[in-house]
C-alpha cells in the first residue's frame, strides 16, 4: 500500500512537472521564432476582423431586422425569412439558373486549364510556347467591368463584331445578350477564355516538377504522347486536380456576381437572374436585409455541404482531398 502511494505521488509530481514545462516550452519556441509570428499576425489579424468577426451579423437572418433597434435588440422571427424564401414562386427558377451555370461553368472551365497545361507542356519551342502562355494569360489582368463591356460591344447588334461578321456571309442580325437562351454559354465561354491562362500556371509548375527520368523510361518503352500524357502527366497533377475540384464544388452556388449583374438585362432575366443578383436586389436595392441575409445564409450551407460530400468522393476514390 505504501508502495502504490509512493508511486501515485511520483506520477502526480511527474504530470506537474510536463504540465509546467508545456507553456515554458511554448513560450520558448515563440520567443526563438518571433519574427514568423509577427509575419503572420497580420493575415491573421485581418481573418479574425473581417472573416470572423462578421460571422456574428448571420443572426439577422433569424430577426426581424429594425434600423433604430440594431440587430442586437431586433425582434427575434425564428426561420420565418427561410420558409418566405422556399415558398418564393422563383425559388425553383433561381435554383435551376444557379445551377445551370455553375455546372456549365465546372464541365467546361475545369478541364481547360488542364488541357492547356498539358499542351503548353508538349511545346518544345520556347518562344512560342511562352509567346501563347502570355497571350492566354493575359486576359486576366481585365477587370470585370471592363470584360462585360467588351461582351456587350462584340455581341451587339449591327455593330459588334461578331454581327459584323455573320452578316458578312449573309446571316442576318442577331442581338445574342438578349436572347436568354445564350446566356449561359456567353457567361461560361467569356469566363473560360479570360482565366484559362491563369488557372494553367498551377498545372504548368506541377509538370515542370515531373522526374523526366519517367519520360525517358517512357520513350525507350515506345509510349506516344498520348499515353505519356495520360500515365505521366495526369497523374502527376491529379492531387492538384483533385484539390481544385474540391474547392471549385464548394463554390457551386456562388457564380460571380458582377459579371452576371453586368450582363443581366429585362430580356434575359428570366436565365440570368441568379442567387447572388436576387440577394443584392431584395437586400441593398428593396433595403430587405433579414430576408436577403436568410437566402445568402442558405446558400453558404448549401456550398458547405458540398463541399464536405466532394471532399469525403475524393477520399474514397482517389486517396486524397482537401482535408
């Protein structure tokens, strides 16, 4: 019995001792690493503030917000401003726009920076191939303002561009921004073209970290192209892919607000109204702020679960995700 207790208060006095020596510990690797501490206080400052912090302002979408009262003091409307937004007669048509966009966007604009990586990849002049990196590059640095101007002055009718050259070869005037069937790919296509650059240099830097030893090994093997592309290359970058997919899928719903709003006129309203113009009409525009924060609430869950089920696909089928 003697000996169990001297054992007991050995082991106590052995847990206060790590216990203490924890925090000294801590506080030491701070000290000897101060300057990466300081260096990433100020990103983690700036979450904190406006990432964090505004999370608080989400209660609006279960009040009945008041001006005068605040949102603290606002009247409590439990899911009174989610069940107005289901029962909506175009909660569908939102839905189905949104979506309609978004997959459209992720069939087409997921692949091609790939495709373009791989290509680019292939290229053995450098002058060209740094000459076609610059151009499809390039497009990016538009600003949306100034991209949605330049869709509206080449697909106008009798003077864009591309009127100009349909009636060329005797086709007759078509006005494609109000034609809400055309939406959607005028969107999509125009997306593709200004970040399909952008979104290749990720692909072109994981290539370029490629062993060649496996394309030598390949080429005594007689591969082709084809197959070097598709047993080296693509391999090579599916974690990456896999990463971008994942978080692509968690921006489902959130098609770029601007570009469409720009775009978005009486006559093609009907496919181009979409989650996030509706929320700015009903919230900023019509001053309904519970209502629109309720809508842009459930839109965030709705990426959040998406996210997560993409992630846990990925896992089980590739082996590795976003977490």
């Amino acid at each position: 019995m003697a000996h169990y207790s001297q054992t007991a208060a050995q082991t106590n006095a052995l847990d206060r001792l790590v216990t203490n020596k924890v925090p000294r510990g801590a506080f030491k690797k701070i000290r000897r690493h101060w300057q990466l501490y300081i260096l990433i206080s100020a990103p983690l400052l700036y979450f904190i503030l406006f990432k964090y912090v505004p999370m608080l302002g989400v209660q609006i979408a279960f009040k009945d917000l008041n001006a005068m009262d605040g949102i603290w003091g606002s009247p409590w409307a439990g899911f009174k401003h989610f069940q107005t937004f289901f029962e909506h007669p175009n909660f569908w048509n939102l839905i189905r726009n949104t979506l309609v966009i978004s997959l459209y966007s992720l069939i087409v604009g997921f692949p091609a920076p790939i495709i373009l990586a791989i290509a680019l990849n292939e290229l053995k002049n450098g002058v060209f191939k740094r000459a076609v990196q610059l151009i499809t590059y390039a497009p990016y640095f538009i600003s949306t303002v100034v991209m949605a101007s330049m869709i509206i002055l080449f697909l106008s009718p009798r003077i864009g561009l591309i009127d100009h050259i349909r009636t060329a070869f005797g086709f007759e005037s078509i006005n494609f921004i109000a034609k809400p069937s055309m939406f959607s790919s005028i969107f999509v296509l125009s997306d593709v073209w200004q970040f399909m650059g952008y979104g290749a240099i990720i692909y072109i830097a994981a290539l370029a970290g490629v062993n060649t030893q496996l394309y030598e090994a390949a080429k005594i093997d007689g591969a082709s192209r084809l197959q070097k592309i598709i047993h080296i290359d693509l391999p090579s970058i599916l974690p990456i892919m896999v990463l971008l997919l994942v978080l692509n899928m968690g921006q489902l719903l959130n098609v770029g607000f601007e570009k469409v709003y720009l775009l978005q006129n009486p006559l093609n309203v009907g496919t181009s109204e979409i989650i996030s113009t509706y929320v700015y009409k009903i919230g900023l525009v019509q001053a309904n702020y519970s209502f629109s924060a309720a809508v842009g609430l459930f839109n965030s869950f709705i990426n959040l679960l998406l996210v997560l089920v993409a992630n846990f696909t990925a896992r089980r089928v590739t082996g590795s995700g976003l977490f």
